[in-house]
C-alpha cells in the first residue's frame, strides 16, 4: 500500500477535525438520525483506514509511523469512551487477521443469504463479503471446507454492514460468538496452517 503517511494524515484529520467536533455537537445538542448516520458512517471510514494501515504495517513500517497509529487509535477510542454518547466502536482487534479469499456457505436451513465470502480471517471475528443485506445483530451460521481440519463452523453476529462501493453486495463484519475448545483448536490449526 503505497502513501502511508497521506494515510496516516488522513486518519488524524478523520479523528481530530471530523470525528471529535461531531461528538461534542452530539454532546452539547444531542443524538439525532442526521448525526447519527454521520457518525456511523465515519467510524467506518475510521475503521477501514485503521484496518488497511495495520495490515500495511504487518509487512512494513516504520518504528515512527506504528507509533503514530498507535497513538491515533488511542485518542480515538480515549475520546469515544470519554463522551457521553452511546456509540459503537469500530473493532479493535485482539487478534492478527488473514486475508483470506473463500466462498463459504450459510449453514442454516432458514438463511436466505447468496454470495458469502470470506475477505479476512482470525480468531475473533471475519469480514465478509455478501451479495445479500444481512442485518445487524443477527447471527450468521456458516461452514469452511478444508482438506485437512473437514468442515469448520463459524458462528457470530454481524456488528456492521455496509455497501460495497466498487461492485454489488456488501461488506459485512462479524465478531465470533463462543467457541467450544475443539472449534477453536480447529480453527487455529487452519489459521496457522494458511499463514505458513
């Protein structure tokens, strides 16, 4: 990914000169759906931002500049939690992700959902990408088929949609719901296995 630190100015002004005057408006006049949907829609645009710098910096960086996003990130979740307004943060990963390209398939009989695709991968969550709406804070159920682990079920609630802006359907991203010791056994396997 080429210009990181147009990436990383970009992400400060997000932060400092969109994101911190929208909270204290939201503060000082309230929640509306007007600002509700500004403040949505930038947390992802946070978000995605975030999630490509970190993925760049995976591969390289410098010291200087992983210290810039860590502090950013900082700021960014210091002034969320220290508003008074209930908003939902944009994930902040526990574990490293693995950008994964498979098609997966809805398990549940019921699901209507086409064209799921696996676009990363960890041991907290995925980001897919789906041709139908799924809704947020719904459960999706699906499988991974690998030659060596069998099926993996994946099991979590989507926590935000969007649509895609260079193709039809959506991205989606889902946090992991519980996973008993032998799915989450196999599931490291396969990470493991897929980033050696």
């Amino acid at each position: 990914m080429g210009g990181t630190k147009e990436n990383l100015d970009l992400l400060e002004q997000k932060i400092k000169f969109a994101l911190r005057p929208l909270i204290n408006t939201i503060k000082t006049s309230g929640m509306n759906r007007e600002r509700k949907s500004q403040l949505d829609t930038l947390l992802l645009e946070i978000s995605d931002l975030q999630h490509n710098l970190e993925t760049h910096f995976e591969q390289e960086g410098s010291t200087e500049d992983k210290i810039r996003l860590t502090s950013l990130v900082d700021y960014l979740y210091s002034l969320i939690k220290g508003a008074s307004v209930k908003v939902q943060l944009p994930e902040r990963r526990q574990y490293p992700r693995s950008d994964i390209q498979v098609d997966v398939q809805p398990t549940d009989e019921t699901s209507k959902a086409k064209g799921i695709r696996i676009l990363n991968l960890s041991m907290g969550g995925m980001r897919l990408h789906s041709l139908s709406e799924l809704k947020v804070g719904s459960v999706v159920n699906t499988k991974l088929n690998s030659s060596r682990h069998g099926i993996i079920l994946l099991r979590g609630e989507v926590l935000w949609l969007r649509p895609k802006q260079d193709g039809e359907g959506y991205i989606v991203g889902v946090h992991f719901l519980p996973m008993d010791g032998d799915e989450e056994k196999t599931l490291t396997g396969f990470l493991e296995e897929w980033n050696t």
